[in-house]
C-alpha cells in the first residue's frame, strides 16, 4: 500500500449517496418492493460513485459505502446501523442512542459506558446541543437501535458478496486494479444495550468471531478492508466521570485484543485501520488526546493507520509522530482535509499537512485522506471539491517531494 512515485489520495468511506439511492433505502425500509430493480440501482449507482472518484484524482477508491444504507441525507450512524441487518443475536429496539438519558456512573478500575446524552461533551455544552439552529446533528433522522438478546453470528453474507461483486465490476469499468471497503469493528459492534452475555468481554469477542467472516469475504475478493473503530478513541467521552488514562487504555486493550483475535491470520496489507473521535459536528472539547492512542493503534496489527490530522481538535497532534516508531512495512492515511467544516481546504494547505508527515515517516509511507467519511456529514458539492482538493495538494506534494 506504499508510494513509489506519487502520494496516493483515498477517504476514510462514506460518500454523499444520490437523491435516486436515498429515495430507494427510505423505500426499501418501509415497504420492501422490487429487489431486482433495487439492486440495478445500487450497481448502476456504485459504478458512478467510483468513477466519480477516479474523476476527482482519487486512487484507492471504494463503494461510498453505498452498500451501508443511509436513512437521510445527514446521518452519523450509517457505518455502524447497517451491521444490525448482517448480525444475528439481535431484536429491533426502539432506544434513539442519542435521545437515551440513561446515565451510567463508572468508577476507578471499573470503567462502562454511559448513554449518549450523557457524555461529558454534551454535558458541558448541553444549550448548544439541544439548540437545533446550532449546526449540531441538525437535520438529523431519529433511529432506534437494536438489543443482543441471543448468541451473535454473521448473517451478511450475501450482503457483503453483494457490496464486493458490485465494487470489483465498477473497479474494473473504471480503470482500477482494486479498492477497499469498510467494515465495522468487534469495539464498536458491541456498543449495544446486551441481554444475553454475562460479561463485557464475551460480548466483545463474539462480535469479533462474526465480523471476521465480513473482513475475511472482503479479503478473500482481492479488496482492502477497512476496519472502522470509533470505540477506540470515542469511548473516552462516554465515561463519566472522566477515568485516568491507565483505566481507560485497560478498558480498551479488550478492544484492540478482540479487534487482533478477529484479523488473526489475514494479511496486514490488505488491512486498513480508521481511529477518529466520533465525527459528529460538536466541540469535542473532550476528546481523548492522540498521544495517549498512539500506541495502541500501532499495536492492532494492520498494514496502514487512517486517523483524524485535519480539523482543528487534532491538526497539532501530527508532532506526536516524531516520537512513534512505524514498522518500516506500514503506512499511515491521515486526514489532510476535514468533515468538520463547510470551508475547502486549499491545496496548498493540504500539501503542507502531507509533507509534515512525509518529513517524519518517508514520502513513501503517507496516503492522503479525509478525517472521517464525507457522506451525511457535509452537502454533497462541499464533499467532491473538498476531494478535488485533497487530489490536488497531493499532486503539489508529489511535485515537491520527488523533485
């Protein structure tokens, strides 16, 4: 996945979906009809998306995520919701995770979840997140999630075929030799409200044996999965009160344990890893500092590393990198342009943030990327000239680079 004359340029997933296949997923959900023609769309409109991306100067495109329904043209749960239809174990619920008011108390050395409602950077910025003209989950769909109440098994299979055949055909139309998809990760499938298992850890492994068949389909296609793990780095701010680091990097070792157990055995570089703080558009004045991540992201035995570096909580965090040791076979795909904001980046600027890494690590060891997925975040015009400015500072690096 290293450069050999050029900074390859790639995202971190989720691309605006069409009006056409927004229309088509509400449908679907509300009254299943013609799947043939549904699935004709889904193909015709994974064809456009990866050659809307090889027309934006990206080269390791993927499907948009076009496979993960989106319920609404802003939603910040699309790469995690879609994994109820693919998991077994699991009954419908009709908990909003961001209306929950449940709060759950932790303690030292024993660290839980609280709800979403009760997180602590909702908690000190409460009139802003509860005021719908503040720019916070605005235009937001309410969702309900689901609850495990039995024994959790993979049940995507045809789904993940599906997702696979539909890239590799839009791939091949396109020009390229091959894409990544994304794929959730055993941490942030077990975030839910859990009935059946006796323990945390339980619940985290099992998640971790059903989502390997997902990563394993992908990998077995000749594609790069690209393991989304907001848990990571999120659950920080889902404890209240704020635990030592000590306790929370034990709280997530079980993660990062699971999320090792479950890729075992599969080839590194085919392996992508995206660490970010949760995306939605808040202050994130809580934030668990990258510093106190860093090595436990390198310790998840993946071949390259995709984590937040653009927007204007993290940017200054790229210095952390002068003190890390990457395995010389290993490349990172920071963020160089952000979801966060409506402004474009200029691609002077994001050449800039390409050549601070590039500096560090090796010319030979940076993708460029986006911070988080584009799709339901930022309006769909905002989203692709924000990409045609990744592909261009890409391109000025390249230039100053190689020179």
């Amino acid at each position: 996945m290293q450069n050999t004359d050029f900074i390859q340029t790639t995202h971190a997933g989720s691309l605006p979906r069409t009006p056409e296949l927004l229309a088509a997923n509400a449908a679907q959900a509300e009254n299943p009809g013609d799947a043939e023609a549904f699935e004709s769309l889904l193909a015709a409109s994974v064809q456009g998306i990866v050659a809307k991306q090889r027309e934006a100067g990206i080269t390791m495109p993927n499907d948009g995520e076009y496979g993960h329904t989106m319920s609404n043209s802003v939603d910040y749960g699309a790469w995690w919701n879609y994994s109820f239809s693919r998991l077994g174990g699991l009954t419908p619920g009709g908990v909003d995770r961001w209306q929950n008011a449940e709060q759950v108390r932790s303690e030292p050395g024993k660290v839980r979840l609280t709800s979403f409602t009760d997180r602590r950077d909702r908690q000190r910025f409460n009139e802003a997140y509860n005021d719908p003209t503040s720019g916070i989950l605005t235009g937001r769909k309410p969702g309900s999630q689901p609850t495990v109440t039995g024994p959790i098994t993979y049940i995507g299979h045809a789904a993940v075929q599906r997702d696979i055949d539909h890239l590799k055909k839009a791939l091949a139309e396109n020009g390229f030799e091959t894409g990544f998809l994304p794929a959730l990760s055993p941490g942030s499938a077990s975030r839910l409200a859990n009935e059946h298992y006796a323990s945390d850890e339980e619940l985290v492994y099992a998640c971790a044996d059903a989502m390997r068949e997902e990563y394993t389909a992908i990998i077995d296609a000749g594609l790069t999965v690209q393991i989304d793990d907001p848990s990571i780095a999120e659950n920080w701010d889902m404890i209240n009160p704020e635990p030592s680091v000590e306790d929370y990097l034990a709280f997530t070792q079980l993660r990062v344990d699971a999320l090792n157990y479950a890729i075992r055995g599969l080839p590194q570089e085919q392996i992508r890893f995206h660490l970010c703080w949760g995306s939605w558009h808040g202050p994130h004045t809580t934030d668990l500092p990258f510093k106190d991540l860093a090595q436990t992201m390198l310790s998840i035995n993946a071949g390259s590393y995709s984590f937040e570096a653009a927007n204007v909580r993290h940017e200054h965090e790229w210095k952390v990198w002068r003190e890390l040791t990457l395995p010389e076979e290993k490349a990172v795909v920071p963020g160089v342009v952000s979801h966060a904001t409506n402004v474009v980046e200029h691609p002077e600027l994001v050449a800039d943030r390409i050549e601070r890494f590039a500096q560090i690590l090796g010319r030979e060891r940076v993708i460029a990327s986006t911070d988080c997925g584009l799709g339901g975040r930022i309006h769909p015009q905002i989203a692709w000239a924000k990409l045609e400015s990744l592909s261009e500072g890409a391109r000025l690096a390249t230039q100053r680079l190689w020179s």
